[in-house]
C-alpha cells in the first residue's frame, strides 16, 4: 500500500466532513483514480469513497467487501433496464432517470461527459412507451444514435428516414427536417431533442433554428412527456413559474475532471502544438481549428509519422476515389485524421472510427464535431483564436471543453487554448416560438394561430397576413423560409411574361431554359445574405451540369473545376470546393430552393391558369447526385458511394430504404460480393451493415 495514496484518500475523506467542500473532495478523488491502479488494499476505502461522492459507476466491479448498505445503493443506482449491459448511473444521472419515470417532463442542462444519452437507453429499454421520437441536429447523429441503439436490441423499430415504414412500437431517430417531412405526424408518447440549445441562438442557421421550432410546437401539441437535453445552460428565457422553468434543471456534476492551460499568448502556435502532441500528450487528441480548409492545412502540418497499416490502406483507398492531391490524404498517411462539414458522411464516420479503434491519435476538427458525434479524447486543443471571424464566445469554448476526458475512459481531460479564454457568461436558451420574443424570425411566428400572436407579433407579421400574393397556407407549407422572400418570388411570377412563366411550368426532366428557369428565379429571390456563399445562378447551372456528367466522380468534377480555381487555390482547394458544393448546394439549398419554388409556382399556376408544376423528379436527381437514389442514402449510413456504386454493379436493389437495407446486410454475408471487394471496401460494409442489425455479418479481416 502506497502511505501517500492512502495520505490522499484521507484528505479527501476529510473535505466531506462539510458539504461545502464536495466538489473539490470529487475533483481530488477523479485526479486520483487517474493514477490509481485499481486493485489493492485500498480498494474499500475507494468505493466508500466513489459511492460516498455519488460515482457508483467508479466502483470495483467486486463489491464483496463493501458494506450492505452501499451494496444496496449500488444496485438502486444500476436501472434493471441496463442489466445486460453492466451500467450504472452516478447519483445525478439516477435522479434524472427517476424523475422521467415518474412521467415528468425533464429540460437537462450538464456537462459533456454527464452521461445524459445513458438515460436515453433506459428510458427506452424499461418498454414504458411506445413510441418514441428522437430529434439530433445532424444526421452523423442519427447514424450514431441509430448503431447505439440497434446494440441495444430494443424491440422497436428505428425510423431514421421518413420513407421507412413504422411498426407498432417506434423510435423516430430523425433531424427537424426530416420529422417534419413526415405525414402524418405519428403517434408520440415521448420525445427527445438533443443539443437543445438550439431551439435559441445556439444555432447560427436562421432555417434550422426555425425547423427545430416549429418542431418542438409540434411534438408538444401532442401532450407526450418530453426530454431535452444539451451542455451549459444556465437558464431558460422564461417565467419562472412556467411549466418549462419548472421542467429545468442544470447540473454541473462532472464524472470527469478538466485542466485548462492558457496559452494564448505563444506566438508560434504550430510549432507549439507539435512539441505538445509529441512529447506532453498522453492518450488521443482533438485539435480545433476555424475552418475547413484550416483543418486541412494543420492535418497535413502535423502529418510526420508512420501510419498504422488499414489507415494507410483507407488513405489509398480516398486518394483513389476522390483525389491524391487532397490534403486530407496526404494528413492520413502521416496518421493525422480530419474531420469537417464538407466532407462526405462517409469519411467522417470513417476518421471518428479510426480515432475511437486509436489507430489515429490525432484528429483535427472543425466545431462541426461538436455536434455531430460523441468522440473519446483525453487531450483537446483550441488552436484558433476565432470561429468564423469571430472570437470564440464562452458558451462555444465550453462546449469545446467539454470535448475532453470522457467517464470510464479518461478520468482527467486536458484543455490547451491557444485563444484567449473568454469571459465566464450566463447562457440563457430562449424557444421563440413560444416566447415570440424579437428573436423569433417571421418564418416561426407565421406557423402559430393568429389568436396564438401577441400583439408585438401581429405587428411583425402585418405585411405577410395583409399582402395577397400568396396564400398563408402555401406559406406554412414551405416551413423555415422567409414568408417576405415567398412573397417577392410569388410577385415575380405573377408578374412575369407568358414565356417566362411557361419555362417554370414544368414536371419530370425539363429542357435546359427551364432548369435555367427556376434555378434564376429561387436563386434570386429565395437565398439572400451570405447563404449565396460565392455561387451565382450560372455557377449553380455549370456544377449541376458537371455534376450530372460525372455521376458522382470527384475526380473527374475537379478536373473540371481547376481551369477555374481562385488565385492562390491548390488541387487540394478544389477538392474541397466540389465536396461543399455537393454536401451544400446539392444536399440542402438548391432541392429547398426548388420546392419551394414548385409549391409557390403551383399556387400561381391555378390563379393563371397554367400548367402546375412538379419539380420532384429533378430534386431527387440533384440530392442524389445524379447516382441511384439509395446509392446517397446509404451514405447517410456511413456507406461511400462509390462502394454504393460497386455494390449496386453486384445487385443490391430495393424499391424501399427497408429494401436497401436488407439487401446490403445479406451481401454483406454473401462470400461473392465479398471477394469482389477491396478490403477497404469490404471495411466500409462491414461497419454499415454491424449498424443496421445485432449480428454482425461474417466478413473477412480487411487487418
């Protein structure tokens, strides 16, 4: 027995001796499980102490010797829902547990590494409900989420895309977007919104924010008890006596312990960071930085070692299918990982895989991570000083913070911050659409009743209720967008010549003026501000030309592309400018601008009386990217497309998503199709197919 451990577990045992001092008796006894080697003669006194400070989950698996009554507290604290699985609650996670059992609604703010998806996985498991409804912020969530709960074996189905068909007992997994795709809305016993915050001003995108409003008013208007659940809130933008404030609660109970070093003041950064990583880093480190492109130079920067074997394989394998001259390549054979927004969802999930097997310990990130996937990091280094120009504010670098240590995992985290370490703030989450406050953007208010508005609402909402252009319903119908810009578009049209007109009233493939057509008029009436990111309507019409010749080969797209890069661009540039346009323009902005086109052409056309149109045919070719329609589906599973694309050459076929899916499991188990893939490839399936059902497919090593 070591006389110092046993001096340390005393002065701890002394701070309890007053409450006041239990948070330092917790910081001091998760310091010293971090260099504890988990057995020996004092291993009684660390579980008196572990459940004395409410961290059951510390305890020795053995509690033979531990007294009666915190054998008993341990089995209270250890849900019988999540026997299989050996877990057991710390003492704030069980009072969360407790409460939604008991059929309260719950508003859960706390740190990170609190463990709040656990009481997710009970919830679920004790069979309570029927039907549950999970809304994430991105869909590298809902293929997390998913893959955690297929694990599970549940008994429900997961619905994680709105063309799957549902069962008697559900869980929706799905972003604001894609539940509000749904029609009807299903029957909801409980919902989960993940990442809360940004039902407020934690969500930079004006439509997004407005999406996941109209959203939480759907689901609450149904009366099913609710979970929300996000990091550092202090407050929410209400009543104190209202059923929310009364629903919240904030925690600041931390499994893990963060040490913070300021060094802001170190002018050459690299330099810096490499000597840190190299020679102070103990255990995987994230490194945050402003941008994507930013994220690419600093991989490759700190890319000097030696790679393990499958990473140089998959860094071959993205060389080949994307380009060898992208940095993100050149990063992963030094065995640094990169992680961005632009990136295919693939390879995202591919490098998060990679960092949780530790085959990379080095993975270089923009904020995007955050919110996208739940990583495992002992070290995490703030590298900029500003975040799309701005300086990091105090609720994003805690958020970032929190990335480090993990419970179970990494009892201690280790923050370096190369930026200057904001002002401690209250962050307080206001909902508009309930609180119609000034932040509620005109795209939220139009989706309540008029008797529902105050009368500071109505007065923001004068010119959309008493205009004439275009309906209130066709408006609602177009959720998140800007009513005004609705309007201008529905002006034009009305406005517009014969000729004009007709080139807007098409369906199934249209003639080149007619794509042209529709792709000027929502260009410049429905995207305003900087959501036009450098595109014009020639642009958008030249890339979905290319776009469609290349039928999804990146390559070929950037040879295309380079007679035109920017002063200053690398190949590596234009690889990154074909991946946003595809993620960006192709996935999200040209197919919204184009429905909302058709739905408002619609209206028009019947006052006109022209021809309706139908854009649909056209607005699956774009999301898809002119491949099969379930080839960029299955990316969204963590499928690259163009093993989608190779898959597809050896019969995978389905007239459903559930189709799909059963067919690539059962490739995934047929030894020819395997022997037809690279071991890469066959990497790729067998982390999709282990996602979408418990047993895992029988596929080669690809070690």
């Amino acid at each position: 027995m070591a006389t110092n451990d046993f001096a340390v577990l005393r002065d701890i045992s002394n701070l309890l001796l007053t409450d006041e001092n239990e948070q330092e008796a917790r910081d001091r006894f998760i310091r010293f499980l971090d260099q504890y080697p988990g057995t020996g003669p004092l291993n009684v006194i660390v579980d008196s102490l572990a459940a004395r400070l409410g961290l059951f989950p510390y305890m020795s698996p053995n509690l033979d010797e531990v007294s009666d009554a915190e054998a008993l507290t341990v089995a209270y604290h250890s849900p019988r829902s999540l026997s299989k699985q050996g877990f057991t609650f710390h003492a704030e996670q069980q009072k969360i547990y407790e409460r939604l059992m008991d059929g309260e609604s719950v508003i859960l703010s706390a740190p990170t590494s609190f463990g709040k998806s656990a009481i997710v996985d009970a919830l679920v498991l004790s069979g309570k409900w029927e039907n549950f409804v999970i809304i994430v912020p991105t869909i590298s969530l809902i293929d997390e989420t998913r893959r955690r709960l297929v694990a599970l074996e549940t008994g429900y189905t997961i619905v994680s895309h709105p063309g799957q068909q549902p069962a008697l007992k559900n869980i929706y997994v799905l972003t604001q977007e894609r539940f509000l795709e749904l029609d009807p809305i299903p029957e909801v016993d409980f919902f989960i919104i993940d990442e809360f915050y940004k039902l407020g001003d934690g969500e930079t995108d004006d439509k997004r924010r407005s999406n996941l409003n109209i959203a939480w008013r759907l689901l609450r208007k149904t009366g099913a008890q609710y979970y929300l659940l996000g990091p550092n809130i202090d407050a929410l933008g209400f009543d104190s006596d209202s059923e929310l404030s009364e629903s919240f609660i904030t925690s600041d109970f931390n499994p893990v312990v963060v040490d913070v070093e300021d060094r802001s003041h170190i002018e050459d950064r690299l330099s810096d960071m490499k000597r840190f990583l190299d020679e102070e880093a103990d255990g995987p480190s994230l490194i945050f930085v402003s941008s994507p492109g930013r994220a690419n130079e600093v991989a490759f920067e700190l890319a000097t070692g030696a790679a393990d074997p499958l990473v140089i394989d998959i860094a071959d394998w993205i060389a080949e299918h994307y380009d060898p001259e992208w940095l993100v390549v050149k990063a992963l054979r030094g065995g640094v990982g990169t992680h961005t927004g632009p990136m295919p969802r693939s390879l995202q999930r591919a490098m998060v895989r990679l960092f949780a097997m530790e085959k990379i310990d080095r993975l270089v990130c923009t904020t995007t991570l955050i919110e996208g996937v739940n990583t495992v990091a002992r070290n995490v280094v703030i590298y900029d000083k500003k975040i799309d120009r701005k300086p990091i504010d105090f609720f994003t670098f805690s958020n970032i913070r929190g990335r480090a240590g993990r419970m179970l995992k990494h009892f201690v985290g280790r923050v370096v911050s190369y930026a200057d370490q904001p002002e401690p703030e209250t962050s307080t989450v206001d909902v508009p659409i309930e609180s119609q406050s000034p932040a509620a953007s005109l795209a939220t208010l139009i989706q309540l009743d008029l008797s529902e508005l105050t009368e500071e609402s109505a007065e923001k909402l004068r010119d959309v209720l008493e205009q004439d252009v275009l309906s209130i319903d066709t408006i609602r119908r177009n959720r998140g967008l800007d009513p005004l810009l609705q309007i201008g578009a529905a002006r034009h049209m009305r406005e517009a010549g014969t000729g004009e007109f007709r080139d807007l009233s098409w369906s199934g493939t249209p003639t080149r003026e007619q794509l042209a057509a529709v792709v000027s008029l929502g260009y410049d009436e429905l995207i305003i501000g900087r959501d036009r990111s450098g595109e014009n309507a020639k642009s958008i019409l030249a890339k979905l030309g290319a776009a469609r010749a290349a039928r999804g080969d990146v390559r070929s797209l950037v040879d295309a592309a380079l007679p035109y890069m920017r002063p200053g661009q690398t190949r590596s540039n234009v690889v990154d400018d074909v991946l946003s346009f595809q993620r960006n323009w192709m996935g999200f902005k040209i197919p919204s601008m184009l429905r909302a086109a058709s739905s408002i052409q619609r209206e028009v056309a019947q006052d006109r009386d022209e021809r309706a149109s139908n854009y649909e045919y056209v607005i699956r070719e774009i999301e898809s990217l002119y491949l099969p329609a379930f080839i960029a589906e299955l990316e969204d599973y963590g499928l690259p497309m163009p093993v989608g694309a190779k898959l597809a050459s050896l019969g995978l076929r389905g007239e459903s998503i559930e189709d799909v899916v059963s067919s690539l499991v059962r490739m995934a188990r047929d030894q020819r199709v395997l022997s037809a893939l690279t071991k890469v490839d066959r990497w790729f399936l067998s982390d999709v197919a282990s996602g979408l059902t418990r047993e895992m497919p029988t596929i080669a090593s690809v070690e």
